[in-house]
C-alpha cells in the first residue's frame, strides 16, 4: 500500500511538471478542462492566464472556476483572494446562437456585452456565484454564497443576493 501511495505520488509530480512546461501545445479545449478542474491549484492557475484570466500573489481560485470569454476580453484578480467552488466570470455575454432575437434593440444594445471583469486585492468570493462583464469589485469586499454579480462592488462591503445587493459596510481601519 505504501509502495502504490509513492508510486501514485511520482506519478503525480511527473504529470504536473508536464502540464507546467508544455501549456503551450495543449488543445484549447483540454487547456480549459485544466483550468476550470484540474485539483493541483498551480496548474489551474497557469491554464487560466491562457484564458486571459491573471491572478495576483496569494490568491487561490477553487475548483471549478470558470471563465466565460472570448480569449481577448481579460479578467483581472488581485493579491490575496480567495474565490471558493464553482464561480463563473462571464466577459462576454451575447446570444451567440440566436438569429433574429439579436436584431432585437434591447437584446443587442443592452444585454449583449463584452466587457473585462476586475476584482481587486483582499475579496473573498463565497461557492457559486456569478459575475457579469464589466464588473468591478472593489477591495476588501465580500461576495455571499450563490449571488448574481450585475453592479460594481463597493470596498469594504458584503454583498449577496440575486442580483447582488449590498447587506453591510465593513470597518475601514485594518
């Protein structure tokens, strides 16, 4: 039981330092698979900055992050932040297989967007939530479990709810 334990373990440590120094030849469509669920979070970090998601020093993106985008529209996350399972990041929002309905004013000049997510340093991001393109969150904010991001985020607030809405304002004086 030892032996397979170690054996499993070098088998591990040969993969990811695989995965690590050829990110540049893997299929977009395994390179996403990586990034979203791969369970060394390194690895998802590395697949993700071919996603344009950058993430800053200290953050950790659970398992199960997923970006939506186009490979163009980026997501900024800042130092220390902590996003937990299943969180989407959508950049690009549009009714892509939609014929007709784009031609709709509505659908076309408010709902379709394409637009870069920024979440700056010190957020704590709850299990499931969703934030639309062109979001800022502010610093040293919240984001309870499960809410729809539509606004910007405040620093120094928690949010949650569907959509989002601001519950409290946290103290300043760190």
């Amino acid at each position: 039981m030892r032996r397979r334990k170690a054996y499993l373990e070098k088998i591990n440590i040969c993969l990811a330092k695989y995965l690590m120094k050829h990110s540049d030849i893997m299929p977009k469509s395994f390179s996403k698979m990586l990034a979203w669920y791969y369970p060394d979070a390194r690895i998802r970090k590395k697949y993700l900055e071919k996603m344009n998601v950058f993430m800053g020093d200290g953050t950790f993106a659970n398992v199960g992050l997923i970006a939506v985008t186009d490979g163009e529209t980026p997501v900024y996350i800042g130092d220390h932040v902590s996003i937990a399972p299943n969180c989407v990041l959508v950049t690009v929002s549009s009714a892509n297989n939609g014929t007709s309905i784009q031609d709709i004013p509505y659908i076309r000049d408010v709902l379709t967007k394409r637009a870069p997510i920024i979440i700056e340093d010190n957020v704590w991001i709850g299990a499931n939530v969703t934030i639309l393109p062109g979001i800022t969150v502010g610093h040293h904010s919240v984001i309870g479990a499960g809410s729809v991001v539509t606004k910007d985020i405040d620093s120094y607030s928690v949010y949650a709810g569907v959509p989002a809405k601001k519950i409290r304002t946290l103290h300043e004086d760190i």
